[in-house]
C-alpha cells in the first residue's frame, strides 16, 4: 500500500499546470432565454508564481470571443481551444512575470436542457398551473467550465464575484447574499421588448473551489428564519415555500449541531436551502446555496409521506455537512472524493440519529445520496458491490472527467461511511469529534487528502489511526470472521469476502472487532492478523461478533456458536438481528449458505414487528420474486413470501394506530407493495377499493399508503386504470404526488401498457431526470426488462439529450442490471462496444457481472427450491 502524501498544491493532480494560480473572479452572465444561449464576461486576478508562456485553464461548450492579458489584447490566433481536453492555452507574445496580472475574457455558452452548467427548466406553476420556466446550475464534478472559463479543479481555490441579467420580477440567487439590484431600461433589441429586467449583483464568496458556485434564478419566493447568527431560507418557485417550513426548521436544527460539532461556526452570511423542480434529481451541496430537487425538501403534510419526510431530514443534513466537510475544507483532488462523500453521509445519519432516534437511521435503506440517486434493492448495498470483481477501493486513482464522475459510487458514499462509523466507534465518540475539530480547524479554506485527517485523529487518539485505516481504504473488499469454538477457546479467522470472484486476490484487515456474550456488555479488540483467539469464554454462552453492526465485516458462525445464537435470539437488540439477516443472506448470495438457511432464521425471529428487520425480508422477497422472472419456481416462491410477510401485515393492519410511530408507517406501506408484488388476492383488490375511493375524494388515503397502493393498482392495471393515473399525473403541480403516480404508470405489465408508459419519456411531461428513469423503473417493476431495453437502444439519442453528467455514462448500462440470463451479458459487451463512449466501461463491467451474478444464482435458487429450501 502506498502511504498517501499530507496535502500539497504543488503536487496535487490534475491537468493544470500549478505556476499560475486564480485568486479572484468577477464574472457578468448575461442569458438569453428564448435562444438558450448566453453571453459572458469575466476578469480573472492571477497569481503566477513562475514566469510561463502561456495561460491554460478549463473551459467546454463555451465560444471565447476576445481575450487581454494585463488590459492588453490577445489575438483571436493565441487563442488554442482543446476541446478533447476541455482547456483553453493562452499563448503570450511575451512571458508573464511572477507576480499579480489579471486576465479578461468574453464568452458565450449554452443553457443546457440536462442539468450539466447552466440548464433551464420547464415547470407548471402552483395554483395557476401556467407553463413557466427557470434557471439552474449544476457544476460538480467538472461542469463549472461550462458556465465561465476557469481553473476548474478543487485545490484552485479562489473568491467569485457572480453578477447577472434577469427579467425583473425573477428572484435570483446564488451562494452569497445580493449587494446591489439595478434595473435596466432595456435597448429593445427585437423579441419581447416589454420585459423589464434588471442586474443582480451578488457578493464575494470566501476562497473556494469552482465546483461549489451557483446560480438559480426564476419566478421564486422565499421563507426564512435564523440560527446562530445565519439567514436561512428555504426558496422555491412561487405557491411552494409554504412546504418548506418542515425543512426550514430542519436546517436550523441541524446547523446549530453542526456549528457545536466542527467547533468552527458555519462561515457565510446566510444558508439558502433552494427546490428546483428539474435538472436532477437528488441534491448540490453548493456553499451558502444548496439545490434540491423538489421532493427532497418539500414537505406537504397534508399530501406528504413519512418516508417523505424521513429522507428530506436526511438529505438536509447530508448537504448541510458539507458545508464544512466537502466547501470549507475541500478534498485535494477527485480521488479523494470519499472524504466529502463518506464524511457527509457518516455525519449527516449520525446527526439525523440524534434528533430522531425513532428513524433507526442506522438500520434502515434510505442512506441519502447526491447528486444523484440510483435504486438499490439493499440496505447494505455498498457491501453487495465492494463483494463483487468490479469493486475498487476508496481511494482511486482519477485522471480524467470521465472518472472523476464515476467516482459518485456506492463504495465512495456508503463504505466510507461504513468506515467512518467502525472507526468512530473503536476511538470513541469524544476522541473522534476532538480530532475531526482539530483537521477542520488546520485546513480551513484550505484542502486536505485522506493523510492529513488520519494524522488529526491519530494525535486526537494517540492510536496510529493510519493503520487501521490503510487497508480500508487503499484496497478492494472486505473481510469476514469465521468463528471456530474448542472448548473455552474461540478461534477467528479472516479472509476476504466475495461474491462471483472465484480467484480474487487475497488481503487482509485490521479489523476494529467488538463481540459480546448475550446479556453481557461489549468488548473490543483490534484484530490485526489473520487470526485471532479470545479466551475463557463459556461452552453454553452465545457469543456474538460484530456488536450493533458497527463493524464493516461479514461474520459466519460455526454450527455450535450458531445454535448457541438461535437460542439466545430474542434477547439480541433489533440492530443484532438485522445484522445476522443481512450476513446469512450475504452467504447466500456467496453460496457459503443456502436459502433454506436464510429462512429458516427468519422462521425463529421473535414475532414483535419491526421496521429494520421485516423490512429486510421484504427486500429478499422482492429480489428473489424478481429473480425467478419466467420460470415455474415464481409461483410457488411468491406462495411462500405470502406466508412469510401476510402475519406480519396481518399484525398492522390498513389502519395507523394511534401513537405507533413512523416506523410501522413506512413499513405497512413497505408490505403492502410487496404483498401486491407477490400476487396476494386480498392486498390487490383492497388496493383498487382503495384507489377507486380516492379518485373520489383524496383524503380517503392516508399519505404514508398512497405510493404503495397507487404502484399495486398501477402493476395491474387495465387501460382505463392506467388512463386515470396518467390523467392525475398530468393534472397534479405536486412533484411528490407526480412521482407516485408515474411509478406507478412504470410498474405496469401489460406489454400495451408498458410502450404506452415508456413513450412519456420522450416527452416533456416530466422533468428530464426523472423522464430519463422512468424506462428504469419499468426495467425493473414490469416484469418485462427486454421491453424496456429495446425502446431505450430505438430512443437512446433522445434519452441521454436528458441525462446530466453522472448519468450519462451509465444510464444504458443500469438498463441490463434487471436480467438474470448470461445471453443479455454478451448484448452488452457487443452493445457497448459500438455504441458507447470508452467513458462508459466500468459502468459496462458492473453490469456485465451483475448479469452474470444473477444467472448463476438463478440457477442456483430455483434448484434449491426444487430441494426443498421453502419448506
Ligand atoms: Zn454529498
């Protein structure tokens, strides 16, 4: 393993040469709506620290039409754009000087119709349901170049003076507080000469990276409140701020933990929390002015769910971490984007947890992920990756754009996070927050990589925290702890975890154990070889690995520790349970276990209902029904989830009880969905009564239910059913309550209805992101995987005009991952091959072994139940 380098400019990587570095941006966008294009101007204060020849910096998509170097001109002929490489060169007549120069540029771009630099979006009005449009950006990764040229890359750290043009009654908003307003009496020139618009000027941000700007501008009105001295504000387009007061307390809540936390108060004059009702579909966490697409902030209490709300409380808190871990202090470069996305993700549940212990956030599926959000059908989905040939390790090597977007993966987000949490809980809670208050204090306004956060809180702890973590880190995979008893002598032995890679190298972990003996408190060892023993521990005492599921490692008992286990199962707190769920079916999928295995654990769960684990059952359900797509098995497997979920559902009932708690919320609509999915007669019919009264009258259905019984009626839909959907889909303003019903449009399985449904992707009837997967979401609910591919290969050109940059290289990839036979694997590859970028090869290979994967365990499945697994 090589030992990364504590934080350096100088040998940061990137394309860049270091000898000139950007202190200051004063930039003017002038945007031309009707033709979606732009003009631009900027004046860049330059720092050149070694006499060059030549300026280079990043620019894409934008024409530059007149350069000067120290208010000299620069000949239309030095200018060398390398549109390959996204950089302008600058050739100089003469060298420039180390020293202050200023470089001035006009340009023009364009305004996007995916959410790549500045894009537009089409919406339907609140209350008047008139057409309008607005304006957004999206920067991160590498999409700031295509709003003004600049030193697009984070260790490039500068102040940004952003003004722009607007018609006059649009809010505009960007990372800093406004400073100045001006109208202008327009020179009609043309087209629409009664619009009065008007200059906005915002202030100047503190030192930051380029990726981090924003601008949304449009027919927008605000709330606001404050908390420890900051503005906040939660802005959406005009008629939908008054759902924003649940989010608005939120982040005055959550920035008052944070500016405890970090020990560093939240840095900027104000915190705009912005709903955009288009160009993605996740979150930004851009400084002082963080873009949500609009389910992810808006909360209706009178048409919103519980898990609605839920996630909108965790995503806040993912973005508002951020703002310290990600904008303050920045990652050097995109190899260590792990640090911003593990740490965000890590300190976002971990604060969610604190105030809303009712969630179990730990345990459950909904980890928030920005800026986009794929489907996963796991809670542990980052183990189900890193398990597989096509995993890398945290820390990876990028070199181009292509690679610094691939980057947003499970691995970066979630075994990060999984790490931080292990890491966390071996230090301590105090040490760790004292040592993550010293990193953020040493680098503010500043950036830093993996090495400078080890040594902050391996001084904070005084245990050489970089050891521990390299193997996390700096390698591929994940242990997992075989327990082997003799006597009072327990053995443990580790090995590296897989599935579907035969032959995988091998590696080894230093893994923070802990282990209690049930009814006992908890102990904790540091296991840093490949065996390990513990002593003394009584014959007839169930001892358990990897207490609360702190721990990122798999653990498989031996048939003595596991019977000791079974008996002692009642007694194991709810996050115990669904950590052994999860690793015997994590065996199962690695054939170390067999089906019958995994239920004959759930068979012995105690019979109290809870969120986490029934829950996890639902999901393995669902991916076996999924599984056996076209085979006999099918029936009686869903036969057999019927009698595994209905007590369950049985025990809750249509109707909340009072003061039952979220949980059980989410959950009957968890069941409900999937008891519909396994073909259950009386859940089916009990769902169109349902969605027939509320036709009538919506109040009729609680919100919590409405998603799952929209999707069951929607997955057996007749034609008129699917008319009268698509008809309330079409007429509703709510993006939440459009959402439901288009998922439900998606989950039908009707070969007439599925073209009916796939054919509103092209249109303009959803926003592009979620037009762009709503040809996913019939992949994977219709039965009919084949339908959906082959209208996305007719249409690709189409769809991907709507896909935004982390999209675009995995989007006809995701298509295949709902296939469980090798043939669809070799499609693929020739697919690829001739119709997609290189750009998209890992995407190619994840899904190429997902594919694989599946077939092998398809098999593997139906011949289990042929053996008798469900009896
Ligand atoms: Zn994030």
């Amino acid at each position: 393993m090589s030992a990364e380098k504590p934080f350096d400019f100088k040998t940061t990587p990137g394309k860049l040469p270091k000898e000139v570095v950007p202190s200051d941006y004063s930039i003017r966008i002038v945007p031309d709506i009707d033709q979606r294009t732009f003009d631009g101007s900027e004046t860049i204060q330059l720092d050149v620290r070694s006499a060059v020849r030549e300026l280079v910096l990043n620019a894409a998509d934008v024409g530059i039409t007149a350069a000067t170097v120290d208010d000299k001109r620069v000949p239309a002929s030095a200018i060398k754009i390398d549109h390959k490489n996204e950089l302008v060169r600058i050739e100089l007549a003469n060298a420039l000087s180390a020293g202050s120069h200023n470089l001035s540029l006009r340009f023009s771009g364009k305004i996007n119709e995916q959410g790549r630099g500045l894009f537009y979006m089409r919406y339907q009005e609140e209350g008047t349901g008139a057409k309008k449009i607005a304006l957004g950006t999206q920067f991160e990764a590498t999409d700031a170049r295509r709003f003004f040229p600049c030193w697009d890359e984070p260790s490039f750290r500068a102040r940004f003076q952003l003004t722009v043009i607007v018609p006059e009654n649009w809010l505009a908003v960007s990372n800093m507080p406004i400073e100045s307003e001006t109208r202008i009496d327009a020179p009609s020139s043309g087209s629409s000469a009664a619009t009065a618009i008007k200059e906005v000027r915002f202030k100047t941000t503190p030192p930051m990276a380029s990726y981090l700007n924003v601008l949304v501008a449009g027919e927008l009105e605000a709330i606001e409140t404050e908390a420890g001295g900051t503005q906040i504000r939660v802005i959406a387009t005009k008629g939908k701020a008054k759902w924003g007061r649940y989010a608005l307390e939120s982040t005055a809540q959550i920035l008052q933990y944070y500016n405890d936390y970090f020990g560093v108060p939240y840095p900027l004059p104000k915190l705009d929390q912005i709903a955009i009702p288009g160009g993605f579909g996740g979150a930004m966490e851009n400084w002082g002015g963080i873009t949500y697409f609009e389910t992810g902030l808006l909360f209706d209490p009178e048409r919103s769910s519980a898990s609605t709300k839920q996630r909108i409380y965790e995503v806040i808190a993912h973005e508002t971490a951020h703002q310290w871990f990600g904008n303050l202090v920045t990652m050097a470069w995109w190899d260590n984007l792990w640090l911003n996305e593990g740490f965000a993700s890590w300190m976002g549940t971990k604060c969610t947890a604190h105030f809303n212990p009712q969630w179990e956030v730990w345990l459950s599926k909904a980890v928030p992920r920005d800026p986009t959000r794929r489907t996963g059908i796991s809670k542990e989905l980052e183990m189900e990756s890193d398990a597989r040939s096509t995993t890398h390790p945290i820390q990876q090597t990028v070199s181009t754009e292509a690679e610094a977007n691939s980057a947003f993966d499970d691995i970066t987000y979630r075994k990060g996070q999984a790490f931080l949490l292990m890491l966390e809980s071996f230090l301590g809670e105090e040490t760790f927050r004292n040592g993550i208050r010293d990193y953020i204090a040493a680098h503010k306004y500043s950036n830093s990589t993996t090495a400078d956060l080890w040594n902050a809180l391996s001084e904070a702890s005084g245990t050489p925290v970089s050891e521990i973590a390299a193997g996390w880190t700096e390698q591929p995979g994940f242990p997992i702890v075989k327990m082997k008893r003799s006597g009072e002598n327990v053995e443990l032995i580790q090995e590296r975890f897989t599935v579907n890679f035969p032959n995988a190298p091998a590696f080894y972990w230093h893994i923070p154990l802990t282990y209690f003996l049930v009814g006992n408190g908890i102990g904790s060892r540091l296991m840093t070889a490949t065996t390990y023993g513990l002593m003394g521990i009584p014959t007839d005492r169930a001892l358990k690995l990897n207490a609360q599921r702190a721990g990122n490692y798999r653990v498989q008992y031996d048939r003595a520790s596991w019977e000791l286990l079974m008996a002692a199962l009642p007694e194991l707190s709810l996050a115990d349970r669904v950590n052994l769920l999860g690793d015997v079916w994590a065996m199962v999928q690695a054939n170390r276990l067999t089906l019958a295995s995994y239920f004959g654990l759930v068979r012995k769960l105690p019979r109290r209902v809870e969120l986490a684990e029934r829950d996890q059952i639902v999901d393995v359900c669902d991916y076996i029904d999924r599984l056996l797509i076209g085979d006999l098995a099918r029936e009686q497997f869903q036969t057999f989830g019927r009698t595994i979920l209905r007590p369950s559902f049985d025990q809750l009932g249509w109707d909340a009880k009072p003061n039952e708690g979220p949980r059980l919320a989410i959950l009957r609509a968890s069941l409900i969905q999937e008891l519909g999915e396994l073909n259950d007669d009386e859940i089916v019919s009990a769902c169109r009564d349902r969605f027939q009264k509320y036709v009538i009258d919506p109040s009729s259905l609680n919100p919590d239910l409405r998603a799952a019984v929209f999707w069951v009626v929607g997955h057996y839909a007749d034609e008129a059913t699917w008319d009268t959907l698509h008809e309330l889909g079409l007429r509703t303003t709510s993006i939440e309550e459009k959402q439901n019903y288009y998922e439900a449009l998606a989950a039908a399985r009707n070969p007439q209805l599925i073209s009916k449904t796939l054919q509103i992707s092209l249109t303009d009837e959803l926003p592009t992101s979620r037009a762009l997967y709503l040809v996913g979401k019939v992949a994977r609910s219709s039965d009919h995987p084949e339908l959906a591919w082959q209208f996305a290969k007719a249409n690709m050109q189409a769809l991907l005009a709507k896909a935004d940059a982390v999209g675009s290289d995995s989007y006809a990839p995701s298509l295949f991952r709902f296939f469980s036979d090798r043939s669809r694997a070799e499609e693929l590859k020739v697919y690829a091959k001739t119709n997609l970028p290189v750009t998209s090869a890992k995407d190619v290979e994840k899904a190429v072994d997902e594919v694989e994967f599946r077939a092998d365990f398809r098999k593997r499945v139906i011949a289990q139940i042929a053996n008798g697994a469900l009896k």
